[in-house]
C-alpha cells in the first residue's frame, strides 16, 4: 500500500472508537502524517517498538498504541 502511495511512512493505529482514532480523522480534516504523530505523540506518548510489543499487550493498552514503519521508496 505504501509503495502504491508513494509514501515513506506507514502508522498502523487501531480504530473503532479507540483514543487513537481521534488522531487518524485528523487526515480526513487534511492533516498531514506528521500532523497525526505529533498528534499521537502529545497524547498517547512514544510509537511502540515494533509489533510484538501491541500483539502482547493488554487490551487497554493496545487500544493506546500504535506502530510507526519508515519504508523506502
């Protein structure tokens, strides 16, 4: 999806009413991804390691993650 995209930055962020979905509208409204980080960033704190750290975290807590990938090009 990145590359279809031309986009060097992938936020997986879960959806459904979570805290992190306040953040992800903010593109419908035309923000930027780097508008949503610091967005995400403010309110929610540091992007998670990698995706074992949010596919072995407690509910609550995976609610409030989210995973920044940096790709090539």
């Amino acid at each position: 999806m990145a590359t279809i995209l031309r986009s060097t930055t992938i936020i997986y962020a879960p959806d459904s009413s979570h805290p992190t979905s306040e953040g992800s509208d903010l593109l419908f409204d035309g923000a930027s991804f780097g508008d949503v980080l610091r967005w995400f960033a403010e309110r929610i704190g540091p992007p998670a390691s990698g995706p074992q750290e949010l596919a072995g975290a407690e509910e609550e807590t995976s609610e409030m993650g989210y995973l920044v990938e940096r790709v090539s090009g």
